[in-house]
C-alpha cells in the first residue's frame, strides 16, 4: 500500500508503518529535496550522550539519552533510541608512527535494508587510520549518527598516560526537536519557510532561501550581534556593529536622526613651521574626543556617510604683519572652496576658521590646511591659551 497509518489496522500493521508515520512527528529533513516529504532530521534529544573520558586511560563513557536515527532508506524512518545506562568504551593504542581519528557513533543495523544480518542498535567505536593528515573513518554499516571524534596520537597507551580527553575529543553531535521545534544548533538549511532554530543565542527564521535572524518582537531592536541583513518593515530599529541605533527605511539601514552621532576634536599644542604661499595640512596632535579613531596626524577618515557639521580654525604666531593668513577643509586631497577662509594679518596673533556643512561619504579623508603669504616662513601658535583646531560632527544621513 502506498497510504499507512499507525495503530489503525486492527491487524497487519509493520515496524516500517509505524517508524514512517510517526516520525512525521519531528523536524524535517532538508539536506536533499528528496528528503522534504519522507524523511527526518536525526539527531539526539538535546542534552544527552555526554563523553567522560577516564583520566590516565584509554578508557571514556558515554551517558545516557535519547536519540532518532534516520534511516538511509526513503521509506525506511526514523529509529528511536534510547541509552539508559552509561556505556563504556576502550580505544585502541595509537600507532607507532603517525596519528589517526576514531569515530564514536550511535548505529542501528536492521538487516532487511542494510544486509548486515543484525538488527540491533549499539554505541560503537570505529577505529580510523593512522595518517600524517588523518580523516575520519566511513560508518562500516548500518544507518549512524556521529557522536565524537577522538584524536589519537601516536605512541599513545594506557601505559603511556592514556588520552588528554580536554583535546582529543571534538564533539560531532547534533540535536533534532519536534516539528515545529527550535533546533538549538546552526549549520544545516531550513526545510519550510517559518522554521526556527537558536543560533549562539540568537533565533533565526528561514524565508525559503536564508536563516534571518528574528527581532525579539514588532517594534523591538534587534541586537548586533549577529547583525540583522535586511529590514522587515520600514521603521524597525537595529543597533549596529558600533552599538549605534539604525532604522530600516525600505530598501537600506541609515543611522536614526537625532538619536546617533558622532564627534571629532582634535587641536594642535605645539608650532608648525608653515611656508610662504602654500597650503599645507596641519598636524594636529591633541585628540579631545575621536568617537570611531578615524584621526591619524593630519587626516580624518569619515566612518559613516551623511552630512557632517565641519569646523577648523588656524591661529598665526605675530613674525610677521605682512600678506594674508587662511585656513581650509581640505576634502580627498582638494580644498573645498565654501570652506575657505582668509583675512589681512593684524598686529597680533591672527586666528582664521569657520563652519561649512559638509556632504561626505563614508571613508572620505578630511584635513584642515593652513595658508600664510608673508613672504616667508612663519609658524602656528600652539599652547599658551592659542589652539589650531579641527571639529566635525554627524547630523543626519
């Protein structure tokens, strides 16, 4: 019959009935799209099978749990498996020469599709093989689910110290839920739109194609880590990698106005010899405030694009009364002509600067200059109550 039901049948009911239909009952399987209508995720019930190696051996001990494990068939089910007492288990020495992998694995034999002429379920280790890049050995027969895999090293014995179990084992387990269930384990593709599973703490959703990471509810910000793609509504908020707010506008993530920003201030504490007619970058080697450290010497380089509120200031020593002093936001290398500033020298020490609203995008490189044509070379005033100085605040994207 193509058509089976479990415990309908008042007679003739098989063990492949009833592991077919009930296994329908877990998380589906979606390694093949041949698997989506018959066949199961395998897996241990969470928290189950735990290793305790025996220190000073080769001796280890896997504990009590339950498990499913899918057969290899498409109509063959899913085998539930119970340990329930704790099982022990010896590994061999190692080689003489090179190290090897064992397998520990939870195996169901059921001779009427794997022809092994058993029909048991067991704990068992195979034995790999001793290489200078050893792999894992392939399950001898049966239908398997991996457990642990141990290192052993060459020359290793019970005689010798036994095992550093805290090394040598790598866990190969992974765990299966109800239908419906969330998988607390991350590695494998979604079977249906709508499924869950937990992740390094974080759930996820998958739409048919990708795991999404899941907001804690409409109207919540979804943590940064890890960082949420795409929006799901316009309006729904996200903290960035930086811990700053953003705000999904339909189609991109921009910062939330009003809500983040960013600072720059860094001043010059010591003279700069500046020559005649030439506009050249300021060193600035007081750093107040430098919200994402994109300042190094003479340069800022911009870390989110928007508009940017950019403020510099140049203060001249008094060698000399002759010519103009200026000062300029320099934008990628050219000056920016609405951010440019001079006037007459005065008597005294002379301070040019401004404001201008800038446009920038992000990794765009700022630096203010400074400009004198006395006629000679003339110096920053630095200390003393006299800063050259460079500010630059984000307003909005």
């Amino acid at each position: 019959m193509t058509v089976r039901a479990a415990w309908l049948t008042e007679t003739g009911q098989t063990r492949e009935d009833t592991r077919l239909t009930l296994s329908g009952l877990l998380t589906v399987n979606a390694n093949a799209a041949e698997n989506l209508p018959l066949k199961s995720r395998g897996g241990i019930v969470p928290g189950g099978f735990a290793l305790t190696g025996a220190t000073g051996s080769m001796t280890f001990t896997i504990g009590t749990g339950r498990a499913f494990v899918q057969g290899g068939r498409i109509n063959q089910g899913a085998y539930p498996v119970a340990v329930t007492e704790p099982e022990t288990l010896t590994v061999l020495d190692g080689d003489a020469q090179y190290d090897r992998l064992d397998l520990v694995e939870l195996v169901v034999r059921d001779s009427v599709y794997d022809g092994t002429a058993a029909t048991e379920a067991l704990l068992r280790l195979v034995k790999g093989t001793p290489s200078t890049s050893p792999t894992l050995p392939n399950t001898p027969d049966g239908s398997a689910l991996p457990l642990y895999q141990i290192r052993v090293p060459k020359g290793a014995s019970a005689g010798g110290g036994g095992l550093l179990w805290e090394s040598a084992v790598t866990p190969l387990r992974y765990p299966t839920v109800a239908l419906g269930g969330i998988v607390p384990a991350g590695g494998f593709s979604g079977a249906y739109p709508g499924q869950y599973r937990e992740e390094s703490g974080v759930l996820q959703r998958w739409d048919g194609t990708v795991w999404v990471p899941y907001p804690k509810s409409a109207g919540g910000i979804a943590p940064s880590t890890p960082l949420l793609v795409s929006g799901s509504y316009v309006g729904q908020y996200r903290e960035d990698a930086a811990g700053q707010l953003q705000r999904w506008n339909g189609s991109a993530w921009v910062y939330a106005e009003g809500r983040t920003t960013l600072l720059l201030s860094v001043s010059q504490s010591t003279a700069q010899s500046v020559s005649s007619g030439v506009w050249t970058a300021m060193n600035l080697n007081v750093t107040d405030v430098d919200d994402t450290a994109g300042w190094a010497t003479n340069v800022y380089t911009v870390p989110r694009a928007g508009w940017w509120r950019v403020a510099g200031a140049v203060t001249w020593f008094t060698e000399s009364t002759s010519g103009t002093r200026g000062s300029r936001i320099y934008v990628n290398g050219a000056g920016v002509p609405r951010a440019t500033w001079q006037i007459g020298a005065g008597p005294g020490a002379t301070t040019v600067g401004g404001t201008a609203l800038l446009k920038l995008a992000a990794g765009d490189k700022v630096a203010l200059y400074g400009l004198q044509s006395s006629g000679t070379t003339m110096t920053t005033l630095g200390g003393s109550g006299y800063y050259t100085s460079l500010n630059a605040e984000w307003l909005r994207s």
